[in-house]
C-alpha cells in the first residue's frame, strides 16, 4: 500500500494524500463513526483523478467516491482495506451561461453553493434536500438525488445535460453538452447517473437552470380521508396551471411526533388529531396575483368539504415553521433505535400497503410503531419503523415485511436514497432476475476487475 500511497503523492502533492489520524478524525458516513479507509486521496483534476485510477486498475486496488458524505445506504463508507476519493478539491464552479441557462461545476461544488451561483446570475437550480449545505453535485448525481421539488421538476436526472466521468481504468469519459435534445445514440451520461459511484467517477457537470420565480405561497392543510388527500393533489395540480412546486404528505402518526411537547417537537399551528397533513407550495411570478389565486383555490377545496383546516404562511418565517414540521426527522429520536425506510409506489396502492405493513409489524412487536410521510406527488412515501430493538435479525424481519410487500405492487425500494450497502440484499424485490443480470454485465465491461465501490448495489457473486 505505500508504495501506491507514494506514487499518488507524486500526482496528487502532499495534501492530496490523507492518512492515519487525519483519515480517522473524518466521519465514514452519515452517522457512521470514524473513517477507517486506508487514505483518502484528494484529486484537484479530472486528469489526477484519471492518473490515479489507472494505477488503481493496474494494482486492483478498490476505491470508495466520497462526496458530502451524507447518503443514507452507506454507499460512500469505505473499509479499511480501500482508498477513499474525496472531489472536495474540485469546488469550482466553472461557468453559468445565461443564453444556454447552464451552469458548469466540479463534481465537489456542495449542492447550496450550486442553489446560490445560480441564484446570484438570476435563476435557480431547483433540486433542493434538507442536506443541501453539505450534500455536493457529485454524490447528487451519483444518487439520483430527488428532494422537494420532483414534483415540478423531476429528479437529478432530469437536471443534468451533460457530464464527465472516469472509468475504473483512468478513461476519461467527457460528454459536456449543453444542449437539451442530444438523440445521438444510447445517453451515456444516465448510466452514471443513478449508478452510485459503482461505473465511473462523476468529476464535472453541466446542470440545466431554471428560472429564479419570485411568488411564493406555501399552506399547512388538513383533510380526513386518504381520498380526499388525492382529490386535494389532483384539484392543485391542476388548477394552479404548472406553479405546484410541492406536495408533501404527513400522516397524524408522523405529524403528532414532530409536534409533540418534546425536546425536538415543533410548534403546531392546528390541532393535531387530524388523519393527514399537506403542507402545498406553489410558485410563480407575481406575488400578489398568484398569492389571490392561492386563496381562491383554497376556499373552493374548504367549500367542496376536500380539506377540513389549513394555515396560510404569511411570511418566509411561517414558511420556514411550516417546513420545519415537514423536515422535523429529528423528532425520531424519540423513538430510537428506529429503521428508515425510503419507498414509492403507485399512488392508488399506498394505503392498502401500508395498512398491511402497519397490521405485520404490530402483529409481531405488540410495541411497534410506525411514521409516515413523504413526498406523495412523486409517489414517495418515507416509513419509519421502532420496534424497540436495533437487533440485525428483527431489523432484517422488518426489511422483509416492508420491502417483500413491495413486489406485487411493483413499487420501489428505493425512491431516492439509492441502494448501497444498506438496501443491496433486498434489489430483487424490485428488480427482475434479467434487470440484475443486464446490470452485472454493465458492472463487468465498465469496471472488470470491481475495484469501483465494490460490493455497493450489487452483491458479490458466491
Ligand atoms: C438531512 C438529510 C436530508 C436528506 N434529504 C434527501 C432528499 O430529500 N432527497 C434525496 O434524494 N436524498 C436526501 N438525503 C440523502 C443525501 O443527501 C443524498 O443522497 C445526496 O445526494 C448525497 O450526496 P453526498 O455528496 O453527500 O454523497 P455521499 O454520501 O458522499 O455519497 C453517496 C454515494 O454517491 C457516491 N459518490 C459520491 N460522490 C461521487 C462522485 N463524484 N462520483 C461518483 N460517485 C460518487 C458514493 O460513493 C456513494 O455511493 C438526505 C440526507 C440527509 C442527511
């Protein structure tokens, strides 16, 4: 090894290469402990990193991609016999081109950096998610990150029009289009996308912008029914013409915990023992006429008996009290030690999944309890379950009540956190024995000796 650590210093200089107490004092992963990698190595350019993976691919040493470290599969922890890539020293952002509305970034660029260049130029970047000051373009791309605003503008996926990776064996791969429509043959730049630093190493991106809007209303609302959750998602969408940027669904198991009097409990700004909770954005042009056109629809869906309660935001501070309760994850702590679960499925089919899932775990921890909330105009629903013990063969159980229910219903099991480690045993309760199999391939021709993120998303073959 450091021999391989010497010959990295020589591309990479003497802070390019982390060892000992400066790798254990870093974190491995999201709530991970310490890194225990046997370095991190700190590219500055896509043709270090490139030089380094060839070096790699000769010695068949595995390699662990590091962003911000805050994915949710353990995708980015590293063992000790792997060498960490950190992308925190490619942070430029390189361009933003008003014509094109493209901005150019590292892959280490941090997604809030990326939210406030784009910003500063008069547009925005709308992928947004609670660990935007820590999160970078890289590891969003890497995950697919899907956030907030899906709704209205789909995943990372949809944002990215152009990309530049490295392959297992130092090839560069650069395909920085700035354009939209680009039909020339298979779209490389997906198979990175999503892939979880398993296929390549993402270094650079041309993310798409939007415009900047200047109309924001953001109401808490309260309905009875499931039904009427739907026909509240089905009448907005619809009559607010495009604006509908958000659409994020609490169930009273989740909503009575994160306003409860506890430590981490917020403020309520209506009763609690309502069935479910919609907190609705929209956002547009004008302030005062989209702000009209708000209200309206929301006395129409009053009258038509579809919400019982609401809470208009009034200023950005009742928006953010508001989205405070939506992103209250830590009230969890109350119920620790607790699983997280991260699925989607078809809108119809939510409640009848979850009734059976609730009716299973109830049945075998008479103490079990579960929370729900989640994205729900993108069909994500984000479930957490305590059972009162983080035993691996119970959380295994609970794994198999919650993902195997999945599978008739083709859901997912994954609606944006991606597969890592964590979700890696259960994939073909959402994907076919050829989908793997067409996926292992892909995982032979651009990476054959598995140095890349091994045994994330994929199992080792036995
Ligand atoms: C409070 C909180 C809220 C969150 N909310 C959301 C949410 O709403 N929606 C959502 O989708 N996620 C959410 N997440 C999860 C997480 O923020 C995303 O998965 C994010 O995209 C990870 O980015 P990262 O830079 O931290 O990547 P890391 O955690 O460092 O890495 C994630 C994976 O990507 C790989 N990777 C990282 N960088 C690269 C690269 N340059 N090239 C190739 N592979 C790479 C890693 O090997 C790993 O497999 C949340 C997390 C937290 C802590």
């Amino acid at each position: 090894m450091q021999q391989l650590l010497d010959q990295f210093e020589q591309i990479l200089g003497a802070n390019g290469v982390l060892t000992g107490e400066d790798v254990s004092s870093r974190e491995a992963g999201w709530g991970r402990g310490a890194c225990e990698a046997a370095a991190i190595l700190r590219p500055r350019s896509t043709e270090e990193l490139s030089q380094v993976l060839k070096i790699c691919h000769e010695a068949g040493q595995p390699v662990v991609a590091q962003g911000g470290k805050t994915g949710m599969v353990d995708g980015c922890v590293a063992k000790p016999s792997e060498l960490a890539i950190s992308l925190e020293r490619m942070n430029r952002v390189e361009e933003l081109d008003p014509l094109s509305r493209t901005l150019t970034v590292e892959a280490g660029v941090p997604l809030q950096a990326v939210q406030e260049a784009a910003e500063e130029a008069g547009f925005s970047f709308p992928l947004d998610l609670g660990a935007r000051g820590s999160a970078t373009i890289g590891g969003n791309i890497a995950t697919n990150a899907g956030g907030n605003r899906v709704i209205r503008h789909g995943m990372t996926r949809n944002l990215v029009l152009g990309l530049e990776a490295v392959l297992a064996d130092g090839t560069i791969i650069s395909s920085m289009s700035k354009v939209i429509k680009n039909n020339a043959a298979y779209d490389i730049k997906q198979l990175f996308i999503g892939s979880e630093g398993t296929l390549g190493i993402v270094t650079r991106a041309v993310l798409k912008l939007s415009p900047l809007l200047s109309s924001q209303n953001t109401v808490l609302a309260a309905t009875d029914s499931f039904d009427k959750v739907t026909e509240l998602l089905n009448y907005m969408d619809r009559e607010l013409g495009g604006q509908l940027s958000a659409f994020e669904v609490m169930w009273n198991s989740y909503y009575t915990l994160a306003t409860s009097e506890g430590e981490y409990g917020r403020q309520s700004p209506m009763e609690r023992d309502y069935p479910y909770y919609i907190l609705i954005e929209a956002m547009g042009t004008d302030q005062t006429r989209d702000a009209e056109h708000f209200e309206l629809l929301l006395e129409q869906v009053f009258e038509r008996e579809i919400i019982i309660d609401a809470v208009i935001a009034k200023s950005q501070k009742e928006r953010d009290e508001l989205w405070e309760i939506r992103d209250n994850i830590l009230c969890f702590i109350e119920w620790f030690p607790v699983f997280l679960y991260d699925i989607s499925l078809a809108i119809p089919d939510m409640e009848r999944y979850l009734a059976g899932i609730e009716e299973k775990i109830v049945a075998r921890w008479p103490q079990g309890r579960v929370g729900i909330f989640g994205h729900l105009g993108d069909g994500n629903l984000h479930v957490v379950v305590s059972i009162g013990s983080d035993d691996p063969q119970q959380h295994h159980e609970v794994n198999e009540i919650i993902y195997s229910a999945l599978a008739p219903l083709n859901g997912s099991l994954s609606a944006e956190h991606g597969i890592g480690l964590e979700k890696r045993d259960y994939l073909q309760y959402s994907r076919t024995a050829e989908e793997i199999a067409l996926m292992r391939s892909l995982k032979q021709t651009m990476d054959p000796k598995g140095i890349l993120n091994p045994g994330k998303v994929l199992a080792p073959v036995t």
